[in-house]
C-alpha cells in the first residue's frame, strides 16, 4: 500500500520534504514488524468523531467508508495520537478498543502507519488540488516527525 502511494507522489513530483528512497529504506528497515499481523480484520481508517454517528452513548452509524479495507486493526486512524499527538489523545479509543499498552513491535507498526497517514495525507493535497499548503505543511511535519520517530532525522 505504501508503495502504491509513493509512487502516485512520484508520478506527480509531489514534495515530500524527503527523498522518497530514503522512505522506502525506513520501511524496509522496519517492516519486520508487520509478520505479526497474521489474520487481517476490517478496518475503517478513518474512524474519527465526524464519521461515527453516537445516540444516547451508543454507537449507530459509521460513515465515509471509502478507506476501508482488511488489514491490522491497529493503523485505525483513531490510534494514530499514540505517536503523533497533533491528533489528540487516544486514550479513549484505546479504551473503547480494549487495546492497553503497545508492546515493542506494535509501536513501531503504528509508526509505519503513521507513515503511510502521513504520506496519503501530503500526497493526496496535489491528486484533490488544495489551493493553500496549510494541509500540505501538516501533513509533512507529521511525516518529518514520524521519520524521527523511526530513527531518520536528516533530510
């Protein structure tokens, strides 16, 4: 999936702030990790609080379903403040998960999908043709602040 969207930026020349090679060496440098995922669980990715319909504490309705698909239920949107806090605190959806503590291999699968966030969400602003960088520029410190998280400081 990630390559996927890489090479959609590429095909734009869509910045990323990083060489997408040294992106790609990340993820091949951590993506032992994702052997522990063995059986995929659907996933909605973009389950946040404008999504999901709530009627007297109760859940009733998820919508915008567009990023769904089968996978680790741990690169649901809702987990990514774990690593990156700009997306406010998760402990209530770790709750609402039963999800505790990460364990070594977890963190750094969510750091890969917080990569992966990152990247659709810096590469997608040229593919839906946003006219100011404001959603650019998130997007990109958040990549820079995940690369960070995986080791990789220097551009």
């Amino acid at each position: 999936m990630a390559e996927d969207v890489l090479s959609d930026g590429e095909r734009r020349q869509v910045g990323l702030g990083w060489d997408y090679g040294a992106v790609r060496t990340v993820i091949a440098e951590n993506a032992g990790c994702l052997d522990e995922v063995t059986e995929p669980r659907y996933v909605e990715w973009d389950l946040w609080d404008s999504n999901v319909m709530v009627r007297d504490g109760t859940i009733v309705s998820i919508i915008d379903h567009e990023r769904a698909f089968y996978g680790d239920p741990l690169i649901e949107g809702g987990f990514t403040a774990i690593e990156l806090p700009a997306f406010g605190d998760p402990a209530a959806f770790m709750r609402g998960y039963g999800h505790g503590e990460l364990t070594q291999d977890e963190r750094v699968r969510r750091r890969l999908y917080c990569l992966y966030l990152a990247l659709v969400m810096t590469i997608e602003t040229v593919y839906r043709g946003h006219a100011g960088t404001r959603q650019r520029d998130f997007a990109r410190e958040q990549l820079t602040e995940t690369m960070a998280r995986l080791g990789h400081r220097s551009r």
